[in-house]
C-alpha cells in the first residue's frame, strides 16, 4: 500500500504573501514602467510614427506648406514648437503609472492635454505597441523574481 503523500503549503503561502507585500510597495517598478512607456512614445514620435510603428499620415498640404515657410520639417513628428511633447509626464505609486500632459499651454495658448488629445486622433500616437506590452511584462517578471529571490 502507497504511503500518503502530504504537501506542505507553508513555503506556497510565504512566497505568495512575499509576492502581494512586493505588490504594494512596488513604486520602483511604477516608475520603470512609466519612464519606459514615456521613452517609448518620444521615441516613436519623433521618428513620426504611431504606437503600431505606422507612418503618421501626412500633414495636408496647405499645413506642410506652412511649415515649410516657417522653416519646419514637413514630415509629420508632431513637434512644432515642443510644448505638447514637453508637458507629457509620468507620475508612480505604488499601485500604478499615470503618462499624461501637465496643464500647461503652448505658445498660441491652446492647452496642451487639449492638444494631445485631437492630435492622437489622426495620429494614434499616445498609447502602447504590443512590443511595449512585452517588456513591461519583463520588467513585472523581474521585479517578482527579485521579490521571491530568483
């Protein structure tokens, strides 16, 4: 007759509790997460692709012509005079990153999260590929691993 197998679940239950107390102190890795993620997006932008890595589409061409008498790059990258893509920010806690647009105006006074806002609409730059994704992933892995001692 098999002797009784008996599964001690104390070890399980330290790691998940070492887990969950790393969970709520995890501003470090907030603060990774939201550097990364605003890295990402200046990054991209300035390449003048969206979070899909797709061309922005094109400026119309009364707006290149304009930026091309203002001496300006007329290949879309949405930096004209900076003040939107300066006034994106991250905050962390210990439960979450937050990418946004401060409060601020550009030159011409038009706020900057306004701004922001209607630009991400034709050009989807504001958001998160599936690479993005990944290594936010990662870096929860390792953050755990480093938790549990991995």
């Amino acid at each position: 007759m098999a002797e009784p197998l008996f599964v001690n679940v104390g070890p399980v239950r330290r790691t998940l509790r070492d887990i969950a107390d790393g969970l709520d102190t995890a501003e470090s890795l907030f603060a990774e997460i939201g550097a990364f993620v605003k890295s990402q997006i200046d990054i991209r932008t300035a390449m003048g692709v969206d979070k899909n890595e797709r061309p922005f589409t094109p400026y119309s061409a009364a707006y290149a012509l304009f930026r091309e008498e203002s001496g300006r790059s007329t290949t879309p990258n949405l930096f004209f005079t900076g003040s939107m893509m300066s006034a994106m920010t991250y905050e962390a806690t210990a439960r979450q990153a937050r990418i946004f647009f401060m409060n601020t105006t550009d030159p011409s006074g038009v706020a900057n999260p306004l701004k922001a806002y209607y630009l991400n609409e034709d050009r989807n730059f504001f958001g998160m590929s599936e690479g993005d994704v990944n290594k936010i992933v990662e870096m929860t892995e390792r953050y755990i691993g480093r938790i549990i001692g991995d």
